[in-house]
C-alpha cells in the first residue's frame, strides 16, 4: 500500500470469492509505523484475477468489545489476519473469519476465529468469535470453512509453540485441525483429538480443502519440514479428504 496506509509494510494471507459478477478479495496487512505488530483485513476488487483495484478506506479491525488488542507484555502482536470469506446463504452477506484472540480468559485459551459480515464491502459488523469448543489453543491460524459430507467444517492450524502445556504434553502436536457443525457459524465441536493432518514435528501446515469439477475433494497443505527437520517450503501434492459416518474425517495417505 502507499505510504501512511493500513498495509504501506506487509499483506499476508487472504481469500477470493466471486460476487455480482466481480472477484472479491480479502487479505492481511500491517504498517510501518506500528512496525507490523497491528493486523487488519483489507478487501480488493477485480473483473478477471489479473487487475485487482484496492477499495481505500474498506478495512476491517479488532473490535475490543469482544477482541484482544495490542499488548506485547502479553503477546507479540494484535492477531486479525488470515481473513476467509463466504457469503451466507441465510442472510446473503459477505461473512469473513479471521484469526483472532479474545480479550478476557486464560492466556492458552484466547484462540479464537474471529467473525465479521458486510453487505457492500465498504461497512463492517464486527461479531463476536465463532462457537468453537476447544482449549488449550493460544491461536487458531489460517481459518477455512467448507461444507462436506452434510456438516459444516472448520479447518484451523496450531503450533505446539502456541498451545497450552497440558495441550503440548497430551496433543497430536502441529498441523492442521478440524472442528464441526450442523450450520456454516457453528456451534463446532472437536471430534476426538481433532487432528486431520498433524505430527510432533510439525512437517505440514496451513492445510486447504479444494473440491474439484468432477465433485472430488482434496486437501492440500504447506510442507515445512523434512523428517530429519530440514526445511521443505513446498505445496504438498493433493490428498482425497474422506469423512467418517461419525463426522470425523481422514485423507489418504501422502504418496511419493
């Protein structure tokens, strides 16, 4: 962004969906002057994914009425990126999630997804976090929600790094998590240990669910690292998702 703007230092992470006959995108940023610690969500437009025009003043913050904000003596910055988009089908808005962390309860626990809606891109209702019920996460990152197998799925990410000592002790370890519910803003349970694609190295991360033209879903994640802890940095090759008649779901093993 330009100099003095809410992502003149950094844009991460974000989604894309098609609206009206345009693409809508959502991405994080963060500025200079607040030396990156203070994420926010801003939205772009574009007619065919190539030319994408920035929508100034459309930005989307923390609400400290249901959000924790900056406070480094409790946390290295104020959590409000990774945005993923949807529209409702019940009210027709574009509904976004984001990672977040919640102000009040114990420091393990404010991990949450954040939940915002707007009905022109430009003005935003900022809701409190999605009904998640789980413990022990410090942060729940790179948020998806798709629909599957007649539930409604929540797809998060943790690192050991940023769960709870009980939770670091007993858990599967890092990787991508699933959470789920009868309706697309939940409640969402954790079935069992919650873990699709999770090890106590944390070779994977940041895991997708894509579902193909010919009706085949797949997961895709980011590998970090080999077995011997070198650095991969590479997409993985696609895996079929499969869910269980519990809910639970499971993707076929990884292939070389």
């Amino acid at each position: 962004g330009r100099a003095g703007t809410f992502d003149d230092f950094t844009t991460w992470t974000g989604s894309i969906i098609r609206r009206d006959g345009e693409w809508v995108m959502v991405y994080t940023g963060t500025a200079r002057a607040e030396r990156g610690l203070v994420q926010r969500i801003g939205v772009a437009t574009s007619p065919d994914l190539l030319t994408w025009t920035r929508l100034d003043g459309a930005v989307l913050a923390a609400d400290p009425a249901h959000y924790d904000l900056l406070d480094t003596e409790l946390w290295g910055d104020e959590a409000w990126r990774d945005p993923w988009a949807f529209v409702d089908p019940d009210d027709g808005q574009i509904h976004v999630l984001v990672t977040a962390r919640a102000g009040p309860g114990d420091y393990f626990d404010r991990g949450v997804i954040g939940h915002a809606r707007t009905a022109d891109l430009r003005n935003w209702d900022t809701l409190s976090p999605l009904d998640v019920r789980a413990t022990g996460f410090g942060q729940l990152e790179v948020p998806q929600l798709f629909g599957f197998a007649d539930r409604w799925y929540l797809l998060v990410s943790s690192d050991t790094s940023t769960q709870s000592p009980t939770r670091r002790a007993t858990g599967p370890g890092t990787g991508t998590y699933y959470f789920v519910a009868d309706a697309p803003c939940g409640p969402f349970e954790m079935i069992g240990n919650g873990a699709l694609v999770v090890d106590a190295i944390g070779s994977s991360y940041a895991g997708r669910v894509h579902t193909d033209s010919d009706g085949v879903t797949w997961f895709l994640d980011w590998e970090r690292c080999a077995p011997d802890g070198s650095f991969v940095g590479r997409l993985s090759r696609p895996r079929q998702l499969h869910a269980r008649p519990d809910g639970s779901l499971y993707v076929d093993a990884a292939t070389a």
